[in-house]
C-alpha cells in the first residue's frame, strides 16, 4: 500500500501460500483444539479469541488481489479455505457457544465473521452480520452508559473492556457503509458504540480515572495502541479521539498482552483496496 512495490506483495504471498495454500502445509480451516484445557480432549469458546488475529490478516489479502502475491488459482484456494473456516464459525457447536456469549469471545466470532464475508465478497453474510451487531451484540453486551457490564466483572475489567473496544469498532470499521452508518446505530435506550467511545476516552487518556477495579496483573502496561480510538475517531468526527490514538500509537505492544491487540494495522482497515473492498 504504502510503496507499490512487488517485492512485499511476493513476500507476503510465500507466507500466505505456506498457510493457506499448499496442502502439506496449510492450517486445518477449523478451531477444534483452540482453548483447549490441560487434559481435555477438545476446545473451549475461550479459544475464539485466538483467533481474532486472522481478521486483519483477511482484510490485508484484498489489497494483494491486484497484486503478483499468488496466481489467481492459489487466490481461490486461499479465499475457498476462508469460507470453510466460516463455516466451521456457522456450524461448530464451541464456536456457537462464542458467538452466543456477552462478552468478548462473542466480539472476536463476530469481527473474524465479518472479515471473512467482507473480503470473499458474500452479501448475504456481511448482511447478516450487520443483523448480528445490530441484535443481539449492542443488547447483550453494551448498557446505557456505554459500559460493557460482562467485561468489567472480570479479572481484568479494564484490558478486557479495551480489548472489547477495539474488537467491536474493527467489526463496525468492517461492516458500516455509506448505505448503511452502523457506527450511529443506537439502541431505543442508549447503547451503541458512540456511548462506548464516550464512556472510554476519559478513562484512556487519564488510566487513573478508571471507575472499576484495577486488573489483577499488567494494569500499569495500559492502556497500549487503541485503533479504536482511531475508528470511532473518524467515525464521529472526534479529532481528540485521533489525536489520543496519535499518541497511543507510539507505545510498544507489552509482550505479555500481545493477544489483547488484535488489530495492529489500522491502515489497512481505514483503506480501500483498488477493487473497492
């Protein structure tokens, strides 16, 4: 994107051939181990975030279709293998269990939901993914003030409220569109993701200011890069909210919350790709 040279196009292609492609090395198109416990013999919905990641990796193929990355045949079959992976998403009983929850796990099926019908071009499913944010997400998971009230009863109520955050405004960053502004959908009684915005930045510009209890480890590590902060900035013509994510953003990831940062390329997510996805 940045420098329209083919060298990092070819290079990103070996290691999308690697995953996705090549039969002797490509991951399976499924999550049945994620989360799994010591001793047991299948996975849990906590493993849904694990792959959270595989969003942005998705979004970043629609800027390699114009691209040398792959030929166009290994491009079916990577694209074939994100939808086998959706349907696993679709059918799996655990992952059903995720996208049912009210609280992240939900958030990290929706945004890898989302990714994945965005990038494959499925109507139907960016569609029903919409459906999805619009009911049950905003009810289940966001009250009146704009809190996630399953996230702040946590452990960890701050890293998971901040995680929350970036997982639902990439979600809303994936499906809004001219014909459709997801980011002002508000429920009849307040909740939506401007409350959300609203409710956080205080508490992100000025940490100390966190009305809950303080997470049990890495609480001083926070709030690290907030693409939300970035999204929900141009969203609502915010520019505090950019200029915070400015300064945000020159902060190192902490090693030991790296999973809580899915989103680690906010360009790729507020970019078109020349095929206008």
């Amino acid at each position: 994107i940045l420098t329209h040279d083919e060298q990092y196009a070819h290079r990103a292609g070996e290691h999308l051939r690697a995953w996705f492609v090549t039969e002797k090395t490509r991951m399976l198109p499924t999550g049945d181990l994620a989360g799994r416990e010591y001793g047991s013999a299948s996975g849990t919905p906590n493993g849904m975030t694990d792959f959270a990641p595989l969003a942005e990796l998705t979004r970043s193929t629609s800027f390699l279709v114009d691209s040398q990355a792959l030929e166009e045949d290994e491009f079916d079959t990577m694209n074939q293998w994100f939808l086998d992976f959706a349907s696993w998403l679709d059918t799996n009983r655990t992952a059903k269990l995720a996208r049912d929850a009210k609280d992240h796990r939900a958030s990290s099926w929706l945004l890898t939901r989302s990714a994945i019908a965005r990038a494959t071009r499925k109507d139907q499913d960016i569609e029903d993914c919409r459906k999805r944010f619009r009911a049950p997400t905003l009810r289940n998971q966001i009250n009146e003030l704009g809190v996630f009230p399953q996230e702040v009863a946590t452990p960890n109520p701050y890293r998971n409220t901040l995680f929350n955050f970036d997982l639902l405004a990439g979600t809303c960053q994936l499906l809004a569109s001219p014909f459709d502004l997801l980011w002002d959908y508000e429920l009849p009684d307040g909740p939506g993701m401007r409350s959300v915005a609203a409710h956080l930045y205080p508490m992100i510009l000025h940490p100390e200011k966190w009305n809950y209890m303080a997470d049990a480890d890495h609480f001083t590590e926070l709030p690290g890069p907030r693409p939300a902060l970035l999204f929900a900035g141009r969203a609502y013509n915010r520019p505090e909210y950019v200029d915070l994510w400015r300064k945000l953003d020159t902060q190192p990831i902490p090693a030991d919350l790296a999973a809580f940062f899915p989103i680690r390329q906010p360009l790729l997510w507020t970019e078109r790709a020349a095929h206008g996805l």
